[in-house]
C-alpha cells in the first residue's frame, strides 16, 4: 500500500521487489485472492513498471545492478502470468546484461568493492541464477562465469588469523554469518567453506540469547540468519 518503493533510488526498489516476490510465491496458496491482487499489483506498478530501459545501473557493473537485476527478475518470473509482455521483456534483458555484473568476479574470485558488497551482491545474484533454473531449467551461464564459482573463497582469503576481516568499501572488519558461503558449500561441494569459522559465527547468531529473527538486534544481523538454512540440508 506504499505510494512507491523509493525508484529514485532504485536499488531500495530493488530490495523490496525480492522481498514481496519472495512472500507472493512461496505463499501464493497462503493468499487470498484479494491478497494476490494487491501482491502482484504493486510489484507490477512499483517495480516492474518502474524498470527504465536506459537506467543506470542496467550497466554499471557493481552491487547495485546485480541487486536491481535480481528484483526485477524475481517479480518477473513471480507475476509473469499477469503480465506476460512486461515480465517477458525484462527477463530477456537480464539474460543478457546480468552476465556483464559477473565480469566483477573475473579472473579468480575476487570481488573489487569488499567482503561487505560481495556478501550483497553475491547474495542476490545466487538468488537470480536460483530463480532462473527454477523456472526455465537453466542459470543461463552465470555460474560457469570466470571467477564466479571460484569466488566462494574470497571471505576466507580476506580474514585474518584474529578472525577480522580485511574492511575497505564500507566493508568494515567484523565478520558475520555470511549466506552465500552456505550456497556455494552446496552447490559447488565445497563443505570446507563452511566448516569452521563460518559454521561457528552462524550457529552462533542463530542462537544467540534473545535473537528475534523478526527484528535488526543491535550488532546482530537477524535478516541473514534464516537465509543459509536453505543450503544447510
């Protein structure tokens, strides 16, 4: 019911157009048809319909285009059926610029602006290559991007021995559960990734004494603690 998702700053709608994919998806039985409605409305409207051909970050390779590209993905794919022309489009054209973000992991996995935006970036773009495969069968070559699958070792390599993290671009030097690790884990094979500080940090957090999951808990990251245990089985 907002009267926007903030598209002067794109990447907030973004954000908001995962979450409310998320939600109308995995709970479309859940949903009135009432609900549905107002659901798919504002992602059409706020969203979708909001996706200049000429923005920015279309091109522009960093965080903010593989967080942008994943919302309008997800909402795509989420209401394609209620506009199909619209959601069509925007999904062709992902297809073919989402592999110009990946060029930011290329040659060996690292990650230009820090551990703090590979975690965001990384995140969403997993996100995009796992709602690619779960409706057309296909990532499209995203993961077979030079550097991408080797990038799952770019945390590791950016700790230090106190277990403090290399900080520039905003990154800072605390390090917490980070999701993606969890994905590559399975999906590449790569149990080591997470099986030492990483499984420690995040059964840490999970149980934190007092963690709200609904909630941000001061110096505790409660929307990351759900997300590994979809990678977990």
């Amino acid at each position: 019911s907002y009267p926007n998702w903030n598209e002067q700053h794109f990447i907030d709608t973004g954000l908001m157009a995962v979450a409310v994919a998320v939600a109308y998806d995995w709970l479309y039985d859940d949903w009135s048809e009432e609900m549905r409605a107002l659901l798919s409305d504002a992602l059409i409207n706020h969203a979708l319909k909001k996706a200049a051909p000429d923005a920015f970050w279309i091109h522009n390779g960093n965080n903010w285009s593989q967080v942008c590209h994943a919302g309008m993905v997800m909402a795509s794919i989420a209401v394609a059926e209620r506009c199909p022309e619209l959601a069509q489009g925007l999904i062709g054209d992902a297809v073919t610029t989402y592999h110009e973000t990946f060029d930011a992991y290329a040659p060996n996995g690292g990650y230009p602006e820090g551990v703090g935006y590979w975690e965001l970036a990384t995140l969403y773009s997993i996100l995009t290559v796992e709602s690619f495969k779960g409706a057309f069968g296909t990532d499209f070559g995203l993961e077979s991007e030079p550097g991408f699958r080797e990038s799952g070792e770019f945390i590791e390599l950016m700790t230090g021995p106190t277990g403090r993290m290399y900080g520039h671009s905003d990154s800072g030097e605390k390090r917490k559960c980070n999701a993606p690790l969890w994905w590559y884990a399975k999906t590449f094979s790569r149990p080591d990734l997470v099986s030492g500080f990483e499984r420690e940090i995040t059964l840490k957090e999970m149980r934190q004494p007092g963690c709200d999951w609904s909630i941000w808990g001061k110096d505790h990251y409660c929307h990351n603690c759900f997300i590994p245990l979809m990678w977990m089985i």
